[in-house]
C-alpha cells in the first residue's frame, strides 16, 4: 500500500488559533483512494523546522509527503524556500506563471504588488499544479524517488485543488491497489457492545476492522483487498444482534438518511424543543433542502410558551414538572397540531450544570412521539458536560425519529 505523510505548516496551527481542518479533508481523501496515510505532521513557519518535519517523513519509508499552507506571498510563507533547501536546489521565477499573476491584477484593475512574484517562484525541477480556485499554484518535486507535493493552506483552494489535480495525478504516479471498504452506521449501541459481537465472527486476517464513534453513532468499517473476503465478513455482520441498531450500510451518515427518507416519504416534521434550545432545528436546516420537510420547530424553553403556544396542560406541570414523560407527549402533540405537521417531536430535560427546582438529575431527558397512527416517549439518561447533554439530545432525538417511524 502506497503510505502518504501530511505535513501542515502554520505557527497559528500549533498555538490554537486555527483549528486545522485540511490533515482531516487530505486523510479522509486519500484513505478513500487507497492510499495509507501514515504520518500526520504540524510545524511552524519556519525554514528549518519544515526542512526537519520533512527529513523525518522521509525517515518513515513514505512514499508521497503532502504539504498544506506556506505558499502565500508573505515573509512568513516560507513553503517553497524549505522544499528547495530539503532537496538541495534553488528556487526559480517561471515567467508563464508570472504573467499569469499580473494578468489576473491587471484583469481588476489593481496593481501588481511586487510581494507577489514569490507566488511565480518555485523550487528548480519541479512541476507545477494549477489553481484554479485562488492565486498560489502548487507544485510537484520528484528528487531521488522522494515525491513531494505542497498545496496552499486556505481549504476551498485545497480542497478544489486536491479533487481536480492531485488525486488523478497521484493515482497515475503510483497506480495504488484498490482496497474496497464496506461502512455500517449503527444507533444507540455502545462501541464496545458492537466490538464485542464483531469479534466473535472470527473475521478473516484479510478483513481491516475499524470503530467511528460519533455518539449517538458508531460506525464500523471493514476494508480488504480481497473482494469475496469482504463480502463473506459484511454478511457475518449482517447476521449479527447489533442489526437492530443499523441505520444504513453505505457512507450516508444518520442525519443524510433522514433527510432523504423523509423527503421520499413526503413526510412533514415539526419539533417542539426545551433543553436543547434548538439545536434540533439547526442540525436539520444544516442540510440542503430540509425545507421539503422541515417546518419548523418551537423553543419552548419557558413554562409559559409550553403552555400558551404548546397548550401544555399547567396540571401536567405541577402535577408531573416540565421534565417529564407527560410534559414531553403534550408538547409532542402541541407542535404537531400548532404546525400541522404529519410528525410531531419534542425534546424537555436537564442540561446542567444544576437542576433547578426540577426533581430529575441532570442529564434527565423525555423524547416526545407523534404521529397520525400513535404517540409515545421515551426516558433516557446522558452524562456529561451541559453542551455534551444537549448535543446527545438533539441527535438521539433524530435516531429516535429514524427508528420509530414506519414510512422512514
């Protein structure tokens, strides 16, 4: 298996200011394509700290080292200057480039600031990559069977760059043997319950097992070489107990199978949320085209907009308190009659740090149900921080939603 190093350089990387999501986007394309990504490193802008992040790459019996970020045409964009020291050359102002770059200023009506010949200059030898999607090129060095390819740090041009460019120029280079993968998504099942009955299948040795674990999902992953293998092992975990947790075999994540079961469906929802604040309704408009769906939801965090909007019962409050089964099926049932939805959701509960003048503990949380054929809740209990409790919430909110209803 080809084995690629990521190499991100940034100083505003280390020290927090920007959270690096370039190595995530590059591993994820790459592991898709099979390549293997077998190191991951961050160094700061500086010449010899990049020159050593790359000394120690070469170290590791990799074939490819990617490099994000430093092309820019700042002092402190030093990308091109290392891989030129690293690999003992000097550096060269292609002068198609340079015109291309004054071109593009002169296009705008703006001048040409001298800075930017650096983004014309590259290391002697090496190839350069278009940018169709911002103003640093990229560029290819091949010295002594050690390939190197350093991509511009600002992901829309990364990310634009990669797909187009280098996955089909790598995938020439070094043809990598095609690994196939099977993907299950689980719901509600712990990591290592489903662990425990994956391994008592007694896979093939050929069979790469792996675990994703974004609660309420676990994903497991099975990657091999070998097709029949393959297909033998995701049959064994389609017989296993945990089936009845599967949400979907494929790369759709639980959120992309709602949305596209309830678009198909032609099924409305509406949601009446408390302790989650609505979190719910952000987690669904964050796809495109929720609107086929979605109708809306009521932040019903004060008792008043429960009763007066939800037509909670002020009986069901004193007797049975905002949090609770009862609270819960009313306000299910309020948000679907208010929106006339053909779904109705709710969500009340205890978020922390403290419970108030509530009798439940916190992380307590009733999931309301209702539709045109049956209503129910659901108890269950989240530990964790108070963001932790809402977030659980809202996503265990939509698995319910998944699992409970028929059309979906």
């Amino acid at each position: 298996m080809i084995k690629v190093a990521l190499l991100t350089i940034g100083s505003e990387l280390l020290d927090g200011r920007t959270l690096d999501t370039n190595v995530n986007y590059l591993a994820k394309g790459l592991s898709q394509n099979s390549f293997s990504v077998a190191n991951i490193l961050t160094c700061a802008d500086q010449i010899d700290s990049i020159v050593d992040a790359l000394t120690f790459a070469y170290q590791q019996d990799i074939s490819l080292v990617i490099t994000s970020g430093g092309l820019g045409p700042t002092t402190d964009d030093l990308t091109r200057e290392a891989v030129a020291k690293f690999f003992q050359t000097g550096l060269i102002i292609d002068p198609e480039e340079l015109a291309k770059q004054k071109k593009r200023y002169a296009d705008r009506g703006r001048e040409f600031p001298e800075s930017n010949i650096k983004q014309a200059t590259f290391p002697i030898g090496s190839q350069i990559i278009k940018n169709n999607f911002g103003t640093a090129p990229s560029f290819l060095v091949n010295k002594g069977n050690r390939w190197l390819i350093s991509l511009p740090g600002v992901p829309s041009e990364l990310k634009g760059i990669f797909q187009e460019e280098i996955l089909p120029l790598i995938s020439r280079i070094f043809t990598p043997e095609k690994i196939a993968q099977k993907r299950f998504v689980f719901f509600n099942i712990p990591e290592s319950a489903l662990n425990d009955q994956v391994s008592k299948l007694k896979l093939s040795e050929e069979i790469e097992v792996i675990y994703e674990t974004s609660f309420p999902e676990n994903k497991l992953i099975l990657k091999s070489k070998n097709l029949p293998e393959l297909q033998r092992a995701s049959e064994q975990v389609l017989s296993l107990p945990a089936k009845e947790f599967l949400i979907t075999c494929g790369e759709q994540s639980m959120l992309e199978v709602i949305h596209q079961e309830l678009i198909a469906s032609k099924q409305t929802l509406a949601i009446a949320e408390s302790c989650t604040g609505g979190l719910i309704g952000k987690t669904l408009t964050d796809q495109a085209g929720s609107s086929e769906y979605f109708l809306g939801s009521i932040v019903s965090y004060h008792n008043s907009v429960k009763e007066n909007i939800l037509e909670v019962s002020s009986k069901i409050i004193t007797q049975y308190g905002a949090v609770s089964a009862e609270c819960a099926l009313e306000m299910a049932l309020g948000v679907r009659k208010k929106l006339q939805s053909d779904i109705g959701l709710s969500v009340t509960g205890i978020a922390g740090p403290t419970s108030g003048n509530e009798k439940p503990p916190v992380g307590t949380v009733y999931i309301g149900y209702a539709d045109n054929n049956r209503s129910f809740t659901k108890e269950i209990f989240f530990s964790g921080t108070r963001e932790q409790v809402r977030r659980f919430a809202s996503y265990y909110t939509l698995g319910l939603l998944l699992k409970s209803n028929p059309k979906s």
